[in-house]
C-alpha cells in the first residue's frame, strides 16, 4: 500500500495524474492545502469575487 501522506504534493500529482483511478490518492491531493490559492467565502457575490481575484492577481491596477 502506498503512504500518501508522505509524499509531497509534486510526487502526489504525478501519481494522480498516472493513477486517476485511485480515490484514495485523489482523496489525499485535494485535501493538501494550497498556500497560494485564493479563497472567498461561498455566499460572496460573483461580483465581488471577480474584483478579489482581478486584484490579487493584477494588485499594481
């Protein structure tokens, strides 16, 4: 049995990726967080999400 949790998320992709079957591996992938992703609260209207997002991405404007 493979140890997921041991392996870093670059070693995790390639294994999903190759193994897209397996839902423990992609159980594990998807529940590593991400430090550079961005996160608004669901109920933030769609608006307003795509204003956060424009200014993360393209803070200078």
């Amino acid at each position: 049995m493979t140890n997921f949790k041991e392996m870093s998320l670059k070693e995790l992709r390639k294994y999903v990726l190759a193994n897209r079957q397996d839902q423990e591996a992609w159980d594990e992938f998807v529940s590593r967080p991400r430090p550079n992703a961005i996160t608004v609260p669901a109920d933030t209207p769609l608006e307003e999400q795509e204003r956060i997002l424009r200014e993360t991405i393209n803070p200078s404007k």
